[in-house]
C-alpha cells in the first residue's frame, strides 16, 4: 500500500475527527477490524465488499461502533480515504442516533437529514488525495452541530483508563443519573458506556498483545483489569472472533516474545 504525506485535519474540525487513513495500491488487500470504540467515513473506489458474503460497499458510507469482527476486502487498484471520528460525535454531525449505525454502515447518500451535496461525483473526479480531503473536511463543515461535551468528557475517560474509570464517579461528576446517563451515551456514542469500556481495556490488551508486551498471557489480563486469564480471553475472542493464541499465530507475535 501507498501513503501521501500527512494530511492535516482543519482545527475547527479535531474535536469531530480523530485522525484520517488513506491507502492504495495495485494488489487485492484485506482489513481486519475488530472493536476500538470509533466510528467513521470511508470513500473509496476499489469496490469494496465486507465478510465472507462479499457485501458491497457504497462508494462513501459511514460506520457505526464495531462489535463482530470483519473484513474489509478490496479489489486491486485500490484507493480509500478514511475519516475517523471520536467516539461520541456521530449525532453532532449526521443528525442520528449513534445506536442505528452500531456494526452497521450507511450510505451517506441515504441519510435523509444531510444537504444534498453530489460528495461522490466530487471526490470521483479529484485526482489528488490531498484535494479529495480537502473536500471530505469543507463538506463536513457544512453539516457539523455543537458536540455534546458531558459524552466527549465521559468518553475521554473511559479511553484514558483504558476502561478502569468508574463509571459510577463519573456519572455523578457529570451530575447525571446513571439512567440518564447510560440513555445519552447510547444516544451518543451507540453502546452502553459498560460496553465502551469493555473496548477500551481489549484495545489496551490488544495492544501489548501486538507489541509483544508480555511473558505469559496472565501478564496482559492482570496488567488490564482482568479477573484472570479465562476472563481475558473471553472477552478476547468475543471482539475477535479467535484466542489471543490465535491471534498471536495468524500474526508471528509468538516468534518475538519466545513463546
């Protein structure tokens, strides 16, 4: 695959958009995705499809929160262009709830609420990637709310604990009650925030699992709030579909930690 240099995402735009991903390339490729508590834009022109079915993808969708795992699949001569959001930012720019779009993806077009922008036709016939950004970014300008800033807090640190914040405390530093507080985080950010935080503490395993982070896989339930190993890889295999062994083989993480 083939990046371009850094692209640059507007100011007014970072607390809507965590970061952008853009690849192309000649060969057929595929994507593993497994939960990480972002949602997101996508354009591309490969002709991607999704899972084992062979789903065909609109040319721009937008995706919810990712539970099962999948895989994107792309044809040769490839090129997608990525907008991560952070977690609690779809309502304030696509006018849904969040909860809709949880391990779905929509065609941008269908979303009734939007002006009717031809986003395709444009981004179709840009040929550099830095331009088809800039036209990513100024059509979002157009259709961006406020965001909530209770839900940006509590996701904030939710992410930073790597899933250890009580959430108990920070319902009551946000002066909610916990039933108000679990609807609007649904609302906001698709999932319960139990479930948020479940992500954010695999996404920290997941991660010392990939750096070779550890010893013995107890080193990496312990070191993450995990009851025991069977409880890690529990819930390991349930946003991966596959045990952390697993993973370690498909991925060669075993030749580096000695295992």
């Amino acid at each position: 695959m083939i990046f371009p240099p850094d692209i640059q995402i507007p100011s007014h735009l970072q607390p809507y958009i965590s970061r952008v991903w853009y690849a192309e390339g000649p060969a057929e490729n595929a994507f593993p995705i497994f939960a990480d508590g972002r949602t997101g834009l996508i354009f591309q022109q490969s002709g991607m499809t999704l899972g084992s079915q062979g789903k065909k993808l609109a040319h721009s969708f937008v995706f919810g929160q990712t539970l099962d795992p999948i895989i994107l699949h792309t044809q040769p001569n490839c090129r997608i262009l990525g907008l991560i959001f952070h977690p609690h930012v779809l309502p304030s720019i696509f006018r849904l709830h969040a909860k809709e779009l949880t391990d779905e993806c929509m065609d941008i077009s269908l979303l009734p609420a939007l002006p009717q922008v031809n986003l395709n036709e444009q981004l179709w016939h840009t040929s550099s990637p830095q331009r088809q950004f800039e036209i990513l970014f100024s059509y979002l300008e157009k259709i961006i709310t406020p965001i909530d800033l209770t839900m940006q807090y509590a996701t904030r640190q939710i992410l930073a604990s790597k899933g250890k914040t009580s959430l108990k405390y920070l319902h009551y530093q946000l002066n909610l009650t916990e039933r108000t507080f679990e609807r609007r985080f649904e609302q906001y950010v698709g999932i319960s925030p139990r479930l948020f935080s479940n992500i954010a503490q695999f996404q920290a395993a997941l991660y010392m699992l990939d750096n070779g982070q550890f010893s013995k896989l107890s080193d990496i339930a312990y070191a993450n709030g995990y009851a025991d190993q069977s409880h890690f890889i529990r819930w390991f295999k349930k946003f991966t579909g596959v045990t952390p062994l697993e993973h370690c083989r498909n991925h060669s993480i075993l030749k580096m930690t000695g295992c």
